[in-house]
C-alpha cells in the first residue's frame, strides 16, 4: 500500500484571478465625462438608418478613430470606430443620468397608477390589502 495523505489536507494556493466572460468588442479609454455605447448600423446587411438616427436624437454622438487611436484598427472607411454593423457612440454623463431620472419617475408613476387602479376596486367589507399593525394595551382585562 502507498502511504497517501487525505485529501482534507491538501490546500492549493488561489491565484487571486477572477474569470470574466470575453468581449468581442474593444473597450475606449475610460473617460469620466462620458459614457460609451455601442449601436447597429446595420441588420442582416441591410443598413438600419432608424435606428441610428433615433440614438442621434436621444444625444449619442458617433466616436472619430482620431479621439481614440488605441482603437484605429477598426472602422477605416467611416472615419469613425465601426465593428460588424455597430458603432461607438457616446454621451455626457449628465445626458445619462436625466435619463434614468426620467424613466426611474415614469416607472413610479406607472406603479402608483397600478396600485389606484387596484384601490379603486377594494371593498372594506372585503379588503384586498390589509395592513396588519400590531397594538400593544395596558391594563386589565375585564
């Protein structure tokens, strides 16, 4: 028989690396002021004009290869950073943040409609919703 140590003993060293799933598409150089996206040009080959054109509207603005030269290997033709149908786009901060203010207060809005449509219908013979306090009395009882 081999003399062989139980396996609770042995530890391995971690290497402290975590796994993050890859990415297709290159990262810009952070900037603090903006916030990057990228959007289709085109569908199935067939150039998808709407759609740009809507991101156009909502603020997003099409990345030169000249601001960002660690990405010049993509979108040659263009003049701007273009991968397989999608182009960098980007967008101040303050454009992004107004926009989730906005759709954060249409989503309570929405809710808050819900919930008064739903205490149109409550009945206090039979209530939907119950509140449950707890009451607490001093005293005796009698």
């Amino acid at each position: 028989m081999s003399n062989r140590t139980p396996r609770e003993l042995e530890t391995r060293q971690n290497s402290g690396k975590r796994w993050t799933p890859p990415s297709l598409l290159p990262t810009p150089i952070d900037d603090p002021d903006h916030k990057y996206r990228w959007v289709r040009t085109s569908f199935m080959n067939q150039p998808d004009d709407r759609n740009l054109s809507s991101k156009r509207t909502q603020g997003w603005e099409a990345v030169r290869l000249e601001d960002h030269p660690e990405l010049q290997t993509y979108g040659k033709n263009s003049g701007n950073v273009e991968i397989g149908g999608l182009m960098l786009h980007k967008t101040p901060n303050e454009l992004v943040d107004q926009r989730n203010a906005y759709y954060k207060k249409f989503t309570a809005d929405q809710a808050a409609a819900v919930d008064a449509t739903l205490m149109k219908e409550n009945d206090p013979r039979m209530p939907m919703f119950s509140e449950r306090k707890s009451t607490t009395s001093r005293g005796t009882r009698g």
